[in-house]
C-alpha cells in the first residue's frame, strides 16, 4: 500500500515518513548497541564541534549529552538525535529538555512533512514527560517545551496542518519574548519553514508565505551568533532558491567548519555553491560530505534508516555536479552508488518517490553519449515505473544517436506504454513524475524529428520542453538533470542558426552559472556570428570550468553532429565508401569499427540497422555476413553458416553495383561455400573455409590496393590461416605472419587510427619472436579504442610475450569490467570476459598478487552463464587450473573441483577437461598418490582421443603433453626416475614445439618447469638450469623458472 500524501499550498508533498526510526521505539535507556557511538569507550568520536546550549540539570554528561542531541538535530540526524537525548535521559531522568528533544526529534520538518503513527505517538509521550517536569524547567525552556507540547496530539489527526501552526505560533510568542536566544530564533524559523516545505519562492523569484519573515529571523540571529550550526543551515535553504543565493555564501563557507563530523551539514554549502556556478566546490562538498557519513556509519549503532536517504542525495548531488564540470568516471562512480547503495526492500517498499533517484546513471551515460554503454544498461524490474521509462528513453536516444533509426521508433513506443504505468501520485525530486517525463518524451521526440531531417519539429519539441522544464518546482539536483537548453542550442548551432543559440546558453547560464557546456555553446555560437572577440574573452572561464573535465565535449550536447564524428572514432576512424544511402553508409562504418575489434555481437546491429533504412545496400548484407564468423577463434556454428550465407546470398541477388564491393561479397562467399569435398572434422572444414577466404581476400587486396579495409582484412586471413597449420612436425617460422605484420605496417603511415590496422599487427606478431615488433602499437590501442572490450584485453597478447606483468593485469582488469557491463545484453561477451579473467590470473601470480588472483578465481566461478565460443571453455579452466599449479598448491590442485562453473557445456570441450585433469593428476603424482595421478592420466588419453577425432589437432597435441607430465611424474615417485625424466623431457619438447595459442597467456604450468623441478630434486643443478632457461625463451619473466633458476644455482 502506498505511503499517504498532503497537499500543502495547492503543492503535492510525497514523503518518506513512513520509515520507522528509533524515536518509534523510545523509551529511556537504550541497548548497548544504541550507546556505542556515544557511549563512554567511543565518546563523541564524531567531530560535532563546539556549540552547546546550557539547560537546567547537574548532571555534566545530561548536559553534554543534550549538546550533542541538540547538534544532530540541526544536522537532520533525527535518529542520533534521539539516542543522545536518550543518553542524557540516562544522567538525569528528570531533564526536561532531554524529554524536549525526543518529542522534537521525532516530529515533522522539510523533508518529513508527516508522521507515522508510531512517532507520532512516541512524540506525544516524550513531550507529556516533558511537561510532567515543567517546573524544573528555565522560563525559556518552559516555552519550548509548551511549544513542543501543542505540536501533537493523541489520537494524531490526520491533517496536522494545525498543529504544526500552533506550535509555530507557540514558537513565534517564544522568539518575542526571547530575541536574543539563538536557538529560540533557529528554531522559530524551522517551524516557519515546516508550514510551507520546499516552497518559499515563486519561479519568479517572489517570496511565498511567510518566507521573508523566515530570512528576516534567520539573518538576525546570524546577528547573535554567526557560528550557531542551526542558523546556517536553515537560512542556505532559505536563500537557495531565491533570486539571490549569494547572501548564504557566507553561511555555506562556515558550516562545514561548525559540525565537520556530520554529513548532511558538510553537504548543504552544496546548494549554494551549485547555483553559484561553483561547481568544483559543490562536488568537493558532496565527497567531503560522502567521508565524513561512511565515519559516521563505521560507528553507527546500525545506519539509520531515513538518513540514509542524505547519504544518497549526497552521491545523487555529486553525480549531477559532476557532470557539469565534465568529470565523467566520477559522475559515473557516484550515479551507480545510488543504485548499488539504494537498499532493496526500502525501494520496493517507496518505489514512489525513492524510484525517482535511481535513472541518475541513465542521465550521466547521456549527458557524456556513452551511447553503447546506454544500450548495455538492464532493464529495470516492473515495479519501478520511472526507472523504466527512463531506461526506454534513454534507449530511443541512444540508438537515434548510434543512426539506428528503425529500432530507436521502437523504443520511443515501448517509452510510452511504459510512461503510462507511472502512477499519478509518483515524483521526482518535489515534481510530478508525469510532469517530468513528459520532458523526456519531448526530448526523444525532438532528437527523432532531427534524425529524419525534420528540423523545424525537432526544435518545436525541444522548445517546449524547454518551457516544460523552467516550470519545475525547485530543488538540487534539479528533477530534470541534463539542461534541455544545451540540447536545443547545440542543435540550433549545427544549423547555422547561430544568434538563437546565443539566447538559449546565455539563458542556460543564468539558470546554471559557469558550467563549461553552455559556455562552450555560447562561444561556438558567438565564433557562427564572426563575434570573435566575445568568444575569446569566454576561454579564461572555459578553462576554469573544465579545469578537472577527463572528458573534452565538441559541443555543448553530444547529441551535435561533431559529437558523432567524435564519437564514431573513440572506436577508430573508419572510411568505407559503399553505394548506399548515407545514413546507412554511417551504420556499416561503425559496425565496421566494431567487426575489426572483432565485437561481432556489437557489429551486427549497425549492419542490420543499414539492411533496414536500405535494403538494396548490398554491403550492408556483407557487413552481417562478416559478423557470422570468427575466423580467428573456432569454427563457426551451423546457425552462423546459415546466417552469413543468407546475407551473402542477399547480396548477390541485389546485385553489387560495383567490381570493389563485388569483389568483397565473392570474399565473403568463399568462406560461407561449403568446402568440396566435405571435410572429415570440423576443425578441417574450418581450415578449408579460412584457405578460401584467405585467397579471395587476396584477390579483392591486389585489385584494390589502395583499400585499407582490403588489405586489413587480408592479412587477418593470412594470420588465421598460419593458425591451422600449427603443428609439431612444422617448422614454425612466422613467414604469414610477417607478411601480414609488414603489410599492415605499410598502411599505418596514413591510416594511423584504424582498427584493423592496430589489432591484427598484435595477432601477427603475437610470438615470443615477433613481439618487440607490436609493444609500441599493443601501448596505443587503448586509446584508440577505450570502450571496447577486445581493444582492451588485446595488448596483453603482446605483454605476456614480453613478461610485462602489470600491465597485463591491469588492462585485463579494464577489459574484464567492461566485459561485466554488456554480458546480459551481449552474450558473447561472457567468453570475452572469461578470456580476460585468465590472463589477469596469469599476470597476478607472475606478481605473487595472491590475493587478487583469489578474487579472479572467485570471478571466474561465479559467472552465471559462459557463451560457449571455442577459447571460453580452456580459459574458464585454466584461470582455475592455474591458480594451484602455478602456486604449487599440490594438495588443492589434487582435490580441485571439475567442471566448474557446472551451467558450462564442459562435454563439448576435451580440451578444458584436459586442464583439469592434468591439474588434479599432476597435484596427486606429486604428493604420492598415484593412484589417483593414474586415473586422471586415463581421463587426459580421453580428452586427447576425442580432440583427434574433432580433427582438433593443435590442442591434442597439447594435451598429450600434459598427460605425458602426469604420467612422468608418477614414475618418478615410483622410483623409475629415468624413465620420468626421459618421459617429461619428451612432453616438455612436444609442447615446446607448439606455438602459444592466443587463446593462453600461457601453458599453466610449463613441462620444461616441471623437468628443471624433477631435474633439481634429483641434484642435477646444470641440467635444471637449462631446463628453467628453455621455459624462459619460450615465456620471458616467469615468477617460477626464475626461481627455480636460483635455487639450482644455490644447489650447485
């Protein structure tokens, strides 16, 4: 059942009073754990300052207690508030002011305008005990106490408007009589504030009610006492939504200095700050204000309930200021600790106005057009109406923004059936959410009219959502986040309608002073109308406001055409003329981009999306063909084949309009033709495949050699093609891949930001032989691609070759998060993901980081669902596998668990089985128990048997060395110790003859390691020696041949 609401001044108030706190339960004393943050081991560990009000008792502590009571409520810690009353309470039972204090603690205020039942009740009873001891009581104290005692009644009404007035006139009577009393006056303007909550100005910035009449007190009794912590927070909330917020300047630079340990006072100069324009001051308030609640909670009897919600707001407020000084990954981390921090039952329970919080992130990826990152954010859960039309908005956005017109139609419908869910009573931040959202709708409307090149619509939605907007009733952050002004202005300025944008961001400016996005607008639309001197004087004030910007915008809104472009090449800068329509040009390109970084899931879309808006755009049908199959990692599914060869045969059917884009098709073809005769494995019909495709590229290079995507795709083919032809008996020495390492390097002179050109030099010259090649190259690919998942993980292909181990963890721990982020809606990117997590194990333990290469084990098994690609399965086995064997954890390698996590396919991947096994017989052979070391060398001649007949060569190669190791070393704790050393230097040879796959960082424990260990405990030191030193040619660096190294030398 939904929480009640009050209508006060024709305003909707939605509260949250319902939450029960501890004034619902008081009764005198408390439980220890209510005392430990004012108990007499931890007494006043929070820093409240120095204020305090002297009343009538003999007891020291019931006074200090009282003081601290007393501080919290100012500091809208209610709950903490009643528990030092309660202390007092527990000095002396008879202060009346202790009594005072709970029943004042537990009543309304601006953001509690009603009670529960429950508090009201404990309100009625603490102020009759006060009134019981009246007489004990100073005059002054005597009037609050009267004051406090006529603000409840038994039964409580449900209408308290009266109530409340009495005891605002009670209180009004009490200033008279007592005006030079501080807290009499701080406390008198509360009650003021209480009839009238978040609504003391007009939109015009006329008083309402009896706001003037608030300031007038407030500012006298900043009179008495400049420092009284009361004061100053009253009257910021006072003046923070006048015409003039610059009178609480002062106030906001005093109180966080009056109370530092209380977080919501540490905020509140934030409110100012914000509508000053100091953006910079606002977000360090809020993070100052974020530390000092964590202390706060670290000594909490538990975190009160309903300050929680000042803990939120903190990193909602942060999150908005953020953006407006273009600090994104803050803006980001803050927006998601509301959602991570927001407590689950509390947002079920008042998802009517809790709900409005949480679209903060969906604002802060559009605020900086993190489009893609917007299509991988999951869809909220049904009862959360806002966050839902939210989410369908941002979406429609996104997409109209990626060029996907089609599928952005389709979610601006799914937003309206979801905005007509929102009950009528649900709000955003003091607003109708209906009302709200109804910007949103305008907003998607206006960039979709612009996206169909109907501009003069786009500009009619905008500027009434504009109006819509400006009549928001007040509050910090506004309800309505991201300024629609810098949407409209940004695309007036891209229309060459330079004057208008001028008025619309130097209105944007006197709503938010000095944020860098509308000065940016406005200096852009000053430079349209040749004002070139206006828009100089602007540079001092746009370095000012993007002094901390980690994000440089082009335009005032990355909804401009120059924020596309821009965008298009955080991915790389692709240039793929083709005879389509140009909106569908754009779309294959950035697939495009997406298919060179290999993010195939990612690239099918803007393919698709080009189908749809052209569908005689031959090259978008080779475009989904191409996404069909990766011919690096595995060979393709049945279902992929059927895909790419419905495209291609799309393709021809339309007829290509020209010999280069014909000439791509007939690439695309050849792989896509089955292989004649059919092949005997699929891993033979894969290498038919990538031959055919290998030649057909070649062809399509040599007649187009100035085409970079040609001559890119062509040396992939050659560099998967020397893939297959692994083989022990093969003398592996690179040719295709330095022939497709050297003409990509040819082309990089004037492609220096292509895609292509960047991640296929790391896979040609991905060998201990060729590396040094691609270490500059592996360094920049980061910063040409900094979103994609792939781009990310790719350079550790190079730095395991190199032995560089921090910086293979660190940039797999990148890859692996973002991978996290986009695994519900790309399911593929679960095997990126997993492909990560085993090389950043790798790295940590060549670090001896042992603990986070715990904490990688546990990522591992915990994925709920693996895409099955062909390298998921070894790399989800081997981060495991790795973990004990490269630690020499013998025991636990000997009892590890298999087939873990249990949801994966594991049957269908002999090779990850083979991991396994080889861990538990290796770990069994070398504490004695071979036995079990047999049985699991039986269970690897199985995995190798059922690799043979995939015609998986490669890999049962691979495991037959690893069975081999098994069995060596269970001959040697036989006592057939040449035999072992003969069998494992034959294991160790044939494994050495196989190149590392890319599927590894690298073998999980090297067979050449294994001989230098079987070789020293046997006290041949030189021998050992060259065994360690083999393992290091192969793989620089390693923690344990280095090692091993040493203690022979030591043997020696």
């Amino acid at each position: 059942m939904y929480p009640s609401v009050e209508t006060r001044n024709g305003v909707l108030v939605c509260v949250i009073a319902m939450l029960m706190f501890s004034c619902a339960a008081t009764d005198r004393g408390g439980t220890d754990a209510q005392v430990q943050l004012a108990g007499t081991g931890e007494r006043f560990s929070i820093d409240l300052g120095d204020y305090q009000r002297d009343i009538t008792t003999e007891s020291d502590e019931a006074q200090q207690w009282f003081n601290r009571g007393l501080i919290w409520l100012y500091a809208f810690n209610h709950d903490e508030a009643v528990r030092s009353f309660e202390r007092a309470l527990e000095h002396d039972s008879d202060c009346a002011m202790a009594w005072w204090g709970i029943a004042y603690a537990c009543g309304p205020h601006i953001n509690k305008p009603i009670m529960s039942e429950e508090e009201s009740a404990a309100a009625y009873r603490a102020s009759r005990e006060a009134l019981d001891r009246i007489d004990r009581a100073s005059r002054v104290e005597r009037a609050l106490i009267r004051a406090v005692a006529a603000r409840y009644a038994m039964p409580a009404p449900e209408d308290r408007t009266q109530l409340d007035q009495t005891h605002a006139e009670l209180m009004e009577q009490a200033w008279r009589n007592f005006p030079n009393d501080p807290d009499v006056g701080a406390l008198y303007a509360e009650s003021l504030m209480n009839l009238q909550p978040w609504d003391l100005w007009t939109r015009d910035g006329e008083p309402k009610g009896r706001t003037e009449e608030i300031v007038t007190v407030l500012e006298r009794v900043l009179e008495i006492d400049d420092h009284h912590p009361g004061a100053n927070h009253f009257y910021i909330h006072a003046a923070e939504a006048s015409p003039e917020p610059e009178r609480a300047l002062a106030a906001a630079e005093r109180l966080p200095e009056l109370v530092p340990g209380a977080g919501h006072l540490v905020h509140m100069p934030s409110h100012i700050y914000a509508r000053l324009g100091q953006w910079a001051k606002a977000s360090d308030a809020n993070a100052a204000a974020l530390e000092a609640d964590l202390a706060y909670f670290e000594v909490a009897p538990e975190p009160p309930a309903f300050y929680n919600i000042y803990y939120l707001h903190n990193h909602h407020f942060l999150a908005w200021s953020a953006t407006m000084e273009g600090r994104f990954e803050t803006a980001l981390q803050a927006a998601r600790s509301v959602e991570q921090e927001m407590p689950e039952e509390f947002l079920r329970e008042y998802a009517f106005v809790a709900d409005g919080l949480m679209p903060i992130t969906l604002h802060v990826l559009i605020r900086f057009g993190k489009w893609e990152r917007v299509l991988e954010v999951r869809e909220p859960e049904d009862f959360r109406h806002v966050s839902r039309a939210h989410w369908r908005y941002a979406r429609t956005l996104a997409l109209a923004n990626l060029g996907r017109v089609p599928e952005a139609r389709e979610e601006l419908e799914k937003f309206e059936e979801e905005a007509a869910k929102i009950p009528e009573h649900w709000e955003i931040s003091f607003n109708p959410a209906r009302e709200v959202i109804k910007i949103a709708r305008l907003m998607a409307k206006g960039e979709m009219a612009y996206h169909d090149d109907r501009v003069d619509d786009a500009f009619a939605y905008l500027r009434e959502a504009v109006e819509l907007e400006d009549s928001l009733r007040y509050a910090e952050p506004p309800a309505w986040p991201h300024p629609v002004r810098h949407a409209l202005g940004a695309l007036l300025h891209a229309e060459g309608k330079y004057a208008e944008a001028e008025r619309v961001f130097q209105r944007d400016l006197e709503r938010y002073p000095d944020n860098g996005w509308a000065l940016l607008g406005l200096q852009q639309a000053l430079e349209g109308q040749g004002k070139t001197e206006q828009a100089r004087h602007l540079e001092s004030q746009l370095d000012l406001a993007w002094a901390r910007a980690d994000v440089q915008p082009v335009a005032a809104c990355f909804c401009h055409p120059a924020a596309h472009e821009e965008h298009r090449q955080r991915h790389g800068v692709v240039n793929f003329p083709v005879s389509c329509s140009e909106q569908a040009q754009d779309l294959i390109e950035k697939g495009l981009a997406h298919l060179h970084h290999m993010m195939y899931e990612q690239a099918r879309p803007y393919f698709q999306a080009a189908a749809t808006i052209d569908d005689d755009c031959v090259m978008a049908h080779w475009g989904v063909a191409m996404t069909s199959f990766q011919p690096l990692w595995h060979p393709t599914p049945d279902q992929d084949l059927a895909r790419g060869k419905r495209a291609f045969e799309r393709a021809l059917e339309i007829g290509p309009p020209t010999e280069r884009e014909r000439g791509y098709i007939n690439a695309v073809k050849a792989f896509f033709t089955d292989p004649e005769p059919p092949a005997e494995s699929r891993a033979d019909d894969h290498e038919a495949r990538v031959k055919a495709w290998k030649t057909a590229q070649r062809k399509l290079h040599e007649a187009h050699p100035d085409d970079v995507d040609a001559a890119a795709f062509y040396a992939l083919a050659e560099v998967c093609y020397a893939m297959t032809q692994f083989s022990p008996a093969r003398e592996h020495d690179y040719e295709r891949e330095r022939l497709a390492g050297a003409l990509l390097e040819k082309y990089l002179e004037d492609h220096p930001k292509h895609p292509g050109l960047f991640h296929y030099l790391i896979h040609a010259y991905d060998s201990t032989e060729l590396a040094p090649k691609a270490e500059t190259i592996a360094r920049e690919y980061d910063q040409l691609a900094p979103d994609s998942v792939h781009a990310l993980h790719m350079p550790s292909h190079i730095f395991v070759r190199l032995g560089h181990w921090e910086e293979t963890a660190e940039w797999n721990e990148r890859s692996a998060d973002a991978a996290a982020r986009i695994m519900h809606v790309d399911q593929q990117a679960s095997a990126h993901y997993v492909h990560a997590l085993d090389y950043m194990m790798y790295g940590y333990l060549q670090l001896e980081d042992n603990e986070n290469a715990s904490k990688t084990l546990d990522r591992v098994r915990n994925v709920e669902e693996i895409w099955p690609a062909h390298f998921a399965g070894y790399n989800t086995a081997a981060t495991q596998v790795r973990y004990y064997l490269e630690q020499h954890k013998w025991e636990d390698a000997a009892n590890m668990p298999v087939r873990i996590p249990e949801t994966f396919p594991w049957d269908d991947f002999p090779k990850a089985l083979a991991l396994f096994h080889f861990a538990r017989g290796l770990g069994a052979a070398r504490i004695g128990n071979v036995y079990q070391a047999d049985e699991e060398h039986e269970r690897i001649k199985q995995a190798v048997q059922q690799l043979r007949d995939q015609g998986d060569r490669y890999w049962a190669y691979m495991a037959e060395a690893l069975g081999k190791a098994v069995k060596a070393w269970t001959l040697y704790e036989r006592g057939e110790t040449e035999d072992a050393v003969a069998l494992m230097r034959d294991a160790a040879e044939l494994e050495d003859s196989m190149d590392k796959h890319p599927t590894t960082p690298g073998e999980v424990l090297p067979i050449y390691e294994l001989l230098g260990d079987m070789l020293h405990q046997l006290g041949r030191a030189d021998e050992a020696i060259e065994a360690y030193e083999a393992s290091l040619k192969r793989t620089p660096n390693r923690r344990n041949a280095i090692k091993g190294i040493e203690r022979a030398k030591a043997a020696q």
